[in-house]
C-alpha cells in the first residue's frame, strides 16, 4: 500500500511527537508498504492563524501522488488529522488541549476575548464533525480517547506504542538522585520537583535533562531557593547519556499537566526504575500504580519530597517497586507489529 502519514510540525522544534511518527513510517515500510510523511507547521498566535491551519489541511487533495493512488492517509496531530481522503484511519495523538483540557486553567493561551471563544467553537465542531468521518479512530492512550469521547462524543480505541529507546535502556544501580527528562515547558511542571528538593531531608538530589522555553525560569528558581547543589540542569544531552542517566537513577519523576502518552514513564519502567508521577498527569496513570510500580502524589512539592526521602532511606523499596515497573511492560503489547496490523485492519 502507499500510505501518507499526516501530521503538523513547529519548526525548529523537535521531540517525542516527531519521533512516533518516524518510527511509524519505520514500521509501515518494515512491513511492506511505502510510507512518506506529510507535514505542515502549525502556528497558534494570533488565534486565528489555527483556523487557517485548519482550512490548509482540509482544502489539500491527497488522493493522488505524481500521477498514482494513494491509498490510505493516517492522520496524528491536529489538524493534519482534519485531511480528506476516502480511506482515512486517526491515530489521535491529541486534540488541541487549549480547546479543551487546558481550557480555564493556568496553562491556556486562548482567552476570554470574542475571537479565542470563536475560534474555540470552531476546533470543536471541526473535529466533532470530521473526525468522525474516519474509517477507523484510535488514540495514543486512554486519556486521548476519553478525552474525545467527553466533548465529541466519538469514541476510540486506545493503542499504545513503543518507545524509541526500547532497544538501549537497561536496568542499572539505584543511586542518590530522581531523573526527569523532558522538554522544559510549563506543562512539564519541572519546577514542581525543583521546588520539591528545597524540602527533601535525606541526601537526595535530582537530575533535570532536556531544553525549552523555561530553562531560564527553571535556573532563577533553582538559585533563589538556593537548591544550586541538589539540583542539576544538564541542558541538551545525548541518547546514550540518557540511557545512563536512567540506568543510575533511585527513581524518575514524571509529573506534566494532563499529558497525552508521554514516553518518560514506560522508559523509566523499561530501565527498571519506578515513577513519581501526578493525580492529573494524564496519562502516566494508565501506568503508575500507586505503591506497586511507583506513586500517584498531590501536584504539591512536600508530598513529593517526603516519597523522595522514602525511596533514598529504604532502597530496598526502590529496587523493589523497579523490579515491578519492569514487570509492567507485559500485557501492554508494546509492538509496532501490533500498531500495524490495528491501523490496517
């Protein structure tokens, strides 16, 4: 088959999303098929600028390719997911949450003023109406899935998928610091662990690993609670550091705002390490089991500090509970063979 996978892309920017996507052109050509990607970069400010984001996706004309059919179209991101096309599977990855779970919270960038709440009207009814029309719709995970069902009434079933580090981590020691990588972004709440470690007893520290827009923040915070020698800012670092960063780790934190999938959780349990997530991280709680594979704590930094302090006197209940995120793998069918054979069915 000649597959195009569609999808958004905000130059200059590149993480998770753009690696799924990747992997799954991998996987289709693995498989047999020929698989390109199509992207267009989407823009957000001023708020119309995502209708007309929008408009592009649903005016182009996929069906044909330099003279030959195209078979299927599998749409991803918003709006690329909006594309026409006689035999169009989603994989939802999101929704644009400012249209939805970000919505009145301290996260959303679409205010009150007449044209966000239009443009808020729009993506709903947009994505009620022409979701729907997919041969088939899947999602990253439950939480995607509930989410579309609460305001589109359109249900999905969830498909997860590997990590792109499946083949590279390992389990290794546990030793005296928690591990967050990530984007530095608002919605990754980094500074709720940074604030954390102004309150964590024990000898415990923490390493931070990954670039955004909130490193500059993140540094002013980290110095005016004087936390300069528990907390670690590495920046940008390699794969293979961060395999050992996993591999080395007592624990690793994981606690964004209504995350969609999020790779962090199912690396730290393919590491072996169990994972401090949040009550409304989103996805990781399909995941997490409270006090089997890691904890489940408030969005407040003395909750976190104290499963801290825990993990680094009882080491044993470290291992333990790592031992069990490994073991948590099983049943998922974590396979882009299973991906596969779900979207072509």
């Amino acid at each position: 088959m000649r597959i195009l996978i569609c999808t958004t892309q905000v130059p200059f920017v590149a993480g998770g999303a753009e690696a799924h996507v990747a992997n799954l052109r991998g996987a289709l050509i693995a498989h047999g098929h020929q698989a390109e990607i199509v992207a267009i970069p989407f823009q957000w400010n001023p708020p119309l600028q995502i209708v007309n984001s929008m408009l592009v996706w649903r005016l182009l004309d996929l069906q044909w390719s330099n003279g030959q059919p195209v078979d299927m179209v599998i749409g991803m991101k918003f709006p690329a997911y909006l594309v026409r096309h006689p035999r169009k599977v989603i994989w939802l990855m999101h929704q644009h949450k400012q249209a939805y779970d970000l919505a009145g919270t301290q996260y959303e960038d679409l205010g009150d003023d007449e044209e966000s709440q239009k443009v808020k009207q729009i993506i709903v009814e947009a994505d009620t109406r022409l979701i729907a029309e997919a041969k088939r719709v899947f999602a990253n995970s439950r939480t995607v899935a509930d989410r579309l069902y609460r305001h589109n009434g359109i249900r999905a079933e969830p498909l997860y998928h590997p990590t792109p580090r499946a083949g590279t981590l390992r389990a290794g020691t546990y030793g005296d610091y928690i591990f967050y990588p990530s984007r530095l972004d608002r919605l990754k709440r980094q500074e709720l662990l940074i604030e954390a470690m102004a309150q964590v007893r024990s000898a415990a520290r923490c390493v931070l690993a990954g670039a955004g827009t909130e490193e500059e923040q993140l540094r002013a915070l980290i110095s005016r609670i004087g936390v300069e020698q528990r907390v670690q800012l590495r920046g940008f670092v390699s794969d293979a550091e961060i395999d050992e960063l996993y591999a080395g780790a007592l624990a690793v934190y994981f606690g964004p705002f209504a995350e969609d999938y999020g790779y962090v959780t199912l690396e730290a349990f393919q590491a072996g390490k169990a994972v401090l997530t949040l009550k409304d991280s989103g996805a990781p709680l399909e995941f997490v089991r409270d006090g089997v594979n890691g904890f489940v704590l408030p969005a407040d930094p003395a909750a976190i500090a104290r499963q801290i302090d825990l993990l680094f006197e009882r080491r044993e209940l470290a291992e333990k509970l790592g031992r069990q995120a490994l073991q948590s793998l099983a049943g998922l069918e974590l396979s882009w063979d299973n991906v596969v054979r779900k979207l072509l069915s």
